[in-house]
C-alpha cells in the first residue's frame, strides 16, 4: 500500500472519527443548575419565588422569548443570529485580526449558540481549545434546535447581574414585572447585561449601563426595528436603580407547593388582586386579635363552581419572633370544633331518619360520663332540626349523632373527603360531632364547597377543589355522598337568620347577600372557624394560635366569622341556590314537631320535603287525650261519664323535654290535671329532700386555707332506677341516677333548688346559706 493511500486512509480515519465526536459531543442536557421555585397565577403573573439551592434567582426555563427581548439581544449580540450555522466566520477572522494587531484576546467573536455552549460548559478557562470545543457544540446544537429554542436557551441562562440568572428573574427582579411585559427601553437594558454582568447591572455603573442602552435604542431604530417615536420615548425612561424584592402574595403556598415540585415553574389558579385583598383583610384583623395575643389565621377562597382555589392565605405576616406565622395553617389539622354538625344533619336527611323541621331534644344529657353543654349553657327542651344547626346547638348535636351511628357519620365525612379522619369511629366516640376529630382548612371547604357544587351541578357528582395541581395526593376521588335535596335543606338551615343563641351582632358582618354559613369553636378556645356558601363562591377562615395555646377571645362569631363576611363583601353578590325540586316532594306534616303528619296530628300542612324524608316515622308528638265537657280536666270512664267525654289530639313532649319546651314557648298547653279521684296512677310526691329540709339554712365551715367548703345536697326517690335532674334559680347544675347526692359550691344567699325526674315530676325546695 502507498504512502498516499495509507495517509488518504489516516485522515479519513480521523475525520470519520471526528465526525462521529462531532455527533454526539452535545450533552443532553446543557444545564443542571438548581432552578428556583416559582408560583404563577391565572394570568401568569408572578404571586412567589423560593431562591435556587446556590443561591441564585435562576427561574425555570420558559417556552418562548418576548418579541422585544429577542430584537434587543439579537442586535446588541448577534446581528447574523437567524443566518448562520452556530458561528460566524466572518466575525472569527475579524476577531482573530484585532487579536493579533493588539497582542491580546480583545475580541472572541462568539455568537449567541456559543456563548450558551461557554455558559454551559462555565468554569472553564478561555483558550482556543476551550473555543473550538465551543465551536463544534455550537455547530451540532444549530442541528438539534430551532433558533427560537437557542434563544431561548440563552434567554433563560445567561447572567444578569449579581445573583439573577435568566431574562424571566431580570425583569421581575429589575422592574418587578413579568418579561412579555418589558419597554423596549428595559428589554434594551436587559440585552446589554449578559455581555459584562459583572460590571454593569442596575445599581453599579449607572453611566455606563445607560450609554449601552441607548446605543443599542440607536441601533434598533437604525435597523428600522423601532420607530422614532418608539425611540424617543425609550430614552425618556428611568434606568433601575437597585433590584427589586420579588412579589410574596403566597409564601405559604409557595413553601408548600415546594414540597412536591421544588424547582419548578407552578401554575396556579390564584386570582393575583383577590389574593392581596384577602391577605390585607386577615392581616388588618389579626392586628386587632394581636391585642388578646391571637395571632393567627388562615383563609381560602374556592370557585363554588369549578372547584378553582381563588386565593389562598396560609397565615398572616410576621411579627415577632416564633409567632407561628411560618406554618400554612391551611395544610395544619386542627379541633374541628362544631364545625362538622351540617354535614351530620344532611347525612341524616339523605338517610331518610330526619326531616329537616323534626324537633330534637335539648335537654341535660349524659352518656358514660360525657355530658355535653350548649354555648351558653341552656336548654330549649325540644327544637327543630334546622334550628339547632342554625343555633349551633351542641346537645341535639350529639344526641342526633348517637341515633344517626357514629360509623355512619364515620364513613360519610370519609367519603366527602377529610383525608384526617382517619382513626375508628369508637376512637373519636359521640365527641366526634364537637371536635373530637381533627380537620383541615382545604378539605373542609371542600366539602362545603362541594356541598353547593351538587346543587349547582345537579344531578352530575362535583369534582374535589384544585389549586392547579393535588396539593394533597388521593389515590382515587369518592364522589360527595350527600344528595342534592339534602344539601338544599342543610344550606337553607345555615343561612337562617336567626340565631337566638348568639351573644353578638352576627348581622353587622355581612350584607343584603344569603350566605349559607356556619361557626365553630374548639374546646379550650383554640380554633375559631367559619365557612360561608354562595353559588358562586365558597370562604373558608381559620383563626387561633399556631402554637395551640387558647384565648377567651377565640371563638369562630367572633374571630373567625368577621374575616369570612368582610371577604364576602369585597366578592361580587350571587344568586342564591335554585331549589332542586326533582328532589322534593309535597308532603303532609305535623306544624308543631316537624314530622310526618299522623291521622292524630291536629295541625297539618302540607309542606315540600327531600323525597328521602318520606319514609321517616310519622309523629309520636300526638295523642288523643280524654277531657271533660269542659275541657278543664282529664277524665275516663271510670269516673266521668262516657258521653261527655271530649276526645282532643294533644301536642305531649316527654315531661323533661316539655319542662325546658314551655319556658320558651308560650303556645305549649301541659295536659290539664285528673279530675278529682280520676287519676289511677296518683300516688303523691314520689321525690323528698334529705338534708336540707324545706325552707332551712346550710351553714358552710371554711377549710383551713380560708376556702369555702362544698354543700352536700340528699335526695330520695320512690323509683330506685329513677334519673333526677337538678338546678339552682333554674340553672342546670348536675344529673343523678340511683344514689341522689349532688354537691355545690354557692356564695350565701338565698336559693331556689328544683329537681326534675325523667318523667316530669318535680320538686322543689328553698335553701338559705350561710357562713360560720
């Protein structure tokens, strides 16, 4: 073989083996930085930025690059950017000419492809390896990518000045807007940064940071890119002076978007300008709690609708030191309070054992030692359903519970997605229903979100709420179990405008708008919430202490339900519900309990009901009651003669119930007394007090400390199974079963001791007490 063949193959050889380097030279991925976290709103408007993990302001790449920035950078850099192949060879040799003439390395020629390829490859030393490696990566990426990926590249990695990497960072942190927003004079100023970042950027250099902009202007209208009048006006603008802090609207939503997408460009369905207004209203009414040292709060707002998460504030702004307003108390689970009771009430409509006017007790109750008491302490004797959600009354509460099963109620609020709830229903027992479970923010307007969605969407399932992506991952999404007639029923019942039981002026809070909405209160007056429901738009509001601790101050009226009216004031009004009458049925009921009528009911009306309600027991309220020709007293035949017997349909709740009924209703009539010897059960006062005896005086000692010691009040019953209820002034105080010993601790004075057995007897008995 000849020298010539053998050199003809060497090179080939070696030009085949360049070319085989030259094809797989370029890595995959150009950069593998630490991106920072960004959150956008609906718009794309920048609502939070987390700093990269080095420490740069490095947002994620974009798709595509303004049409100003890309004239600008593509003049200022690169003026054959769109017509050559990764390099200039014109440019090279023109460099390569003022390199040699000068004895140094004063001009490098590279094009934009190139410069991505030395910021890709950055630190690296400049030398003519170093730029034939630049060379030949710039080359193989005009193969890969389009002209507008390469500019993009560029535009998302080249540096700006100090820590701010990529154009997205420049103009937020330069001119606190997004890039598609920028003049051409700050696309101008942008351009010229990345060629000595380090030298110039806004608040080093000023002078000469504007004789670089407005000679790239020049240009630009030179090149006939801008008009002159575009010109002028672009020279007439400020140049940046310092960076600028980036927007913190969500840092709680950042921080925990952060968790599952660090790094990553998040787009959100936030309404940026709602977003600041609910924030300026928590933080104006934390600044009036701070004063009872209640710190925090949280609030979210929902698309009644569609389910998007309009604004969401995880906590108010700091101030202070470990003022928990770093935790997003919206992802926090916390004492649901009585917040749960609607849900309860409409699962047990849509069970068919419930009507939403059915009267419920609200008498003192006890189960195994759990007594539970209503916010103010009272008791109505029997209310309807409806009314004691609208009252949030926590005894016909927990007794409709324990007749609904606590696993009923159990697997419903699983089922409409409290991802919390998730120990057995025996660990949370009846107090399930007062805040014995603990609940999110975002599930439980979810749920009450959802709740208006059925009747809004009726009669398709709704969807969970979305923030843009699953804040909380499920594995499957239950369809809301609760029907649309009783969702009607349960909202209707929130929105009720009287609230007998509440100490405030709820009315001062909200405008001419119906608002369905409820309240609650943990135990201890740790968590303060309130949710409202419109049509449209659905307010959820959490207010307490981070830390768990309880103020007097922290109860859902009067913390928590302000926040929620003054969000509702600042949303548009909307309609309220439309009944969803495939839903309801007209049905014949009793006007005073609430129930199916009976044929013994005297007052029937005829009433549209959830059809699910039909088949609920009919009235047990009325009996026929035999009277005399008078109607003055009870009769039988026995004694009164049968043709004057006068048959009635009576009204009768059970003796406690009716006890408590007819202090607050003054068209209850008790049965009338047995006509003389009439009575076959008569046998006189079945109760008697043991010490101490009527209209006697207790003389309390003091103990050695100087306390007053305890009263030990003695009762005896007839009936050994008996239950006797006892009370002070009429104020309940304690319940007794079998042995009747209560003990109390009074000042001096005088008082009025009534006992009330469970049948309805009662006595009464007044005591003076006195200190020795």
């Amino acid at each position: 073989m000849s020298v010539r063949r053998r050199i003809s193959i060497a090179l080939a050889a070696i030009f085949l083996a360049i070319g085989i380097w030259w094809l797989f030279c370029l890595p995959a991925n150009l950069f593998d930085k630490p991106l920072s976290t960004i959150v956008l709103d609906r718009t794309g408007q920048l609502i939070g930025a987390r700093i990269a993990d080095d420490g740069q302001w490095r947002f994620p790449e974009t798709d595509t690059v303004p049409v100003k920035f890309a004239a600008c950078i593509t003049t200022y850099e690169d003026g054959g950017f769109y017509s050559h192949p990764g390099i200039s060879p014109g440019a090279m040799l023109r460099a390569a000419w003022q390199n040699v003439n000068r004895g140094g390395v004063v001009s490098g020629a590279s094009t934009i492809t190139m410069q991505i390829m030395r910021m890709s490859r950055s630190p690296k030393p400049r030398s003519i390896w170093q730029k034939l490696i630049e060379i030949s990566w710039a080359t193989r990426a005009e193969w890969r990518y389009s002209k507008d990926e390469i500019l993009n590249l560029y535009a998302s990695n080249a540096p700006f000045g100090g820590n701010v990497v990529g154009l997205d960072a420049a103009a937020w942190r330069y001119f606190n807007k997004p890039a598609y927003a920028l003049s051409w004079s700050e696309s101008a100023v942008l351009a010229v940064l990345p060629n000595a970042p380090g030298m110039i950027y806004p608040g080093r250099n000023p002078a000469e940071l504007l004789r670089k902009r407005n000679g790239l202007l020049k240009d630009l209208r030179e090149n006939e890119i801008i008009s002159d009048e575009d010109y002028s006006l672009a020279l007439l603008e400020d140049l940046p002076s310092t960076p600028l802090p980036l927007p913190e609207n969500a840092r709680h939503l950042l921080a925990t978007a952060a968790k599952t997408k660090d790094g990553q460009r998040i787009e959100l369905t936030i309404k940026s300008r709602l977003q600041n207004d609910a924030t300026d209203i928590l933080n104006r009414r934390l600044d009036d709690l701070r004063r009872n040292h209640i710190n925090n709060g949280a609030l979210l707002i929902s698309d009644t609708e569609t389910g998007e998460i309009l604004a969401y504030v995880g906590n108010g702004k700091p101030f202070e030191d470990n003022d928990g307003t770093a935790n997003d108390m919206i992802m926090t689970p916390r004492s649901s309070g009585s917040i749960l009771k609607p849900f309860l009430f409409g699962a047990m409509i849509e069970s068919g054992v419930l009507t939403p006017r059915q009267l419920v007790p609200d008498i003192p109750t006890q189960y195994s030692g759990f007594s539970p008491k209503n916010y103010d302490e009272s008791y109505s004797g029997a209310v309807p359903a409806e009314e004691a959600l609208a009252r949030s009354l926590n005894i016909p509460a927990v007794r409709m519970l324990r007749d609904y099963g606590i696993p009923n109620f159990h697997k419903t609020l699983n089922e409409i997605g409290f991802t919390t709830i998730t120990k057995s229903p025996g660990h949370y027992g009846l107090s399930l229903i007062l805040g014995g479970a603990e609940v999110t923010l975002w599930d439980l307007v979810n749920a009450y979100r959802m709740m208006g969605n059925t009747l809004n969407r009726y009669p398709s399932h709704p969807p969970f709420i979305s923030i843009g992506y699953s804040l909380n991952q499920r594995d499957t999404l239950p369809k809301y179990s609760i029907d649309a007639g009783a969702c009607y029923s349960t909202a209707d019942a929130m929105a009720m405008v009287t609230r007998p039981d509440e100490r405030a002026s709820w009315e001062v809070f909200g405008g001419s708008e119906k608002i369905a909405w409820k309240t609650g209160t943990s135990y201890g007056f740790r968590d303060a919430w309130a949710v409202g429901i419109t049509a449209k738009y659905t307010v959820g509001v959490w207010v307490g202490n981070a830390s768990g601790e309880g103020r007097p101050g922290i109860t859902g009226l009067n913390a928590a339900a302000p926040v929620m009216f003054d969000i509702f004031n600042i949303l548009p009004d909307t309609r309220w519900f439309m009944q969803p009458t495939a839903e309801f049925a007209l049905a014949n009921m009793c006007a005073r309990s609430g129930m199916r009528a009976s044929n013994i009911c005297a007052d029937i009306r005829s009433e549209q009901i959830p059809k699910t309600c039909l088949e609920t027991p009919a009235c047990n309220y009325c009996e026929w009651v035999h009277v005399d020709e008078n109607e003055e007293y009870r009769v039988n035949t026995d004694c009164y003669p049968q043709s004057k017997i006068h048959t009635k349909s009576w009204f009768l709740l059970p003796p406690l119930e009716a006890w408590y009924y007819q202090r607050y209703n003054a068209d209850y009539t008790r049965l009338p007394d047995w006509k003389a010897d009439c009575n076959p059960q008569k046998s006189g006062n079945v109760m008697r007090m043991i010490y101490p005896r009527e209209e006697s005086s207790v003389f309390i000692p003091r103990e050695l400390g100087g306390e007053k010691e305890k009263i030990v009040l003695k009762a005896a019953h007839t009936r050994p199974n008996a239950v006797i209820y006892w009370h002070i002034n009429d104020e309940y105080i304690g319940v007794t079963s079998g042995f009747h010993q209560m003990e109390i601790q009074v000042p001096t004075g005088s008082y009025r001791l009534l006992m009330v057995d469970n049948t309805g007897e009662t006595l009464i008995t007044n005591i003076k007490v006195e200190t020795k």
